[in-house]
C-alpha cells in the first residue's frame, strides 16, 4: 500500500513540472565563413530564445554541441526570437506540439 501511495505522488509531481501544451524545440546552427566553400556545424555557438514581445526577456539559452544542435524543452506556445551569438536573430512561431524542428541557420562570420 506504501509503494502505491509512494507511486502515485510521483506521477503527480513528474506530472506538474511539465507545462500544458508545452513544445520541446530542437535544431542546428551552421556556420560559413570566408575561408569555408560550403557550411558546417557550428559548435559552441549561443543559442538564446527571447520572447517577442516588448520585454523581449530570454527564456532560456544554449550553447550547441559539436553536432550545432540546440535543443529547448518544454517552451511554451507563441512568438519568439532565436538569437545565435548575439547578431543573428531569427523569429519563430512555437506550436502546440510534443517536438518541433527548427531549420538549420546560417551563422556568416
């Protein structure tokens, strides 16, 4: 009886940290410069997301893996900016979806 008690508190908690309709972004940066012929990952860029709104406040930042993917979890629905080290700023809608791809961004340097 203790186990299932013990059960059930736990899936209400796990249950509670995730926000309703809440969307888990992921995608890749890649970058270009002038000594490249063609783009590549771009590791350890910074990856902010910023509400767009008027405050425009981060709501979270990431830095990319040697792959130049970032990933955000549970982002709630609306409009926002992605800015990539601190110059190139990209708006995007966030759907009402468990997992939405972001196409690649070109970071020139």
């Amino acid at each position: 009886m203790k186990l299932r008690v013990l059960l059930v508190i736990i899936c209400f908690f796990f249950y509670g940290t995730t926000p309703v309709g809440a969307t888990d972004l992921r995608g890749r940066v890649d970058g270009i410069g002038q000594w490249a012929s063609a783009p590549f990952p771009l590791a350890k860029a910074s990856v902010e997301i910023k509400r767009q709104d008027n405050s425009q406040s981060v709501v979270a930042v990431y830095r990319t893996g040697r792959d130049g993917m970032y990933y955000f979890r549970n982002v709630s629905p609306g409009q926002y900016l992605l800015v990539v080290n601190n110059s190139l700023t990209v708006p995007i809608q966030v759907e009402t979806t468990p997992l939405q791809d972001i196409g690649p961004l070109l970071f020139r340097y």
